[in-house]
C-alpha cells in the first residue's frame, strides 16, 4: 500500500480574510482524509481557537463528506452574532 500524499498545512489567515471580505459565502478551508480531524477543525473555527477566526461565534462552520474524504467550509457571520445583536 503507497503512502497518501502530503497536502500543505491550511492557511488559516488567508482563509479568515477571504470569508471578511465576502460574508456569508461558505468558502471551502481544506479537506482531511480522517472525518475526525475535519471535526475537530470545525470546532476550532467555531470557537475562535485559531487566532485568525477570533472571537469565538464570528465564523460557522461546518464538514461535508466527499467520496472518500471530508471537506471543512467556513463563513465569516460578523463579531456580532456572538452576542446576538444585528448592530
């Protein structure tokens, strides 16, 4: 059995600041062959625990599985549905 291939880290910056200048739109982040790690990546998004989608609620996001792997998109909702205000 041959080794899957290596993909280069996500780059989690560049991502938060594509989904800032068009938000709303679910962007697709990166793709892991573990269902796992894609959760986990998700979750950290959600959270705010990568540096670049801080505060914790200013990106949702969520995974889709594909055929053989899972897929993590993201958007960016704004600071404020945090806390739940529209202002």
């Amino acid at each position: 059995m041959t080794r899957p291939t290596r993909r280069p880290p996500a780059s989690h910056a560049n991502a938060a600041d594509r989904m800032r200048n068009a938000p709303g739109t679910w962007m697709h982040i990166t793709t892991y062959p573990a269902r796992y790690s894609a959760q986990n990546t998700a979750s950290r998004i959600r959270t705010g625990q990568y540096e670049a989608y801080a505060p914790a609620g200013a990106y949702e996001a969520r995974i889709q599985p594909t055929e053989i792997e899972t897929a993590v998109y993201a958007r960016y909702v704004g600071a404020a549905a945090q806390n739940g205000s529209t202002a």
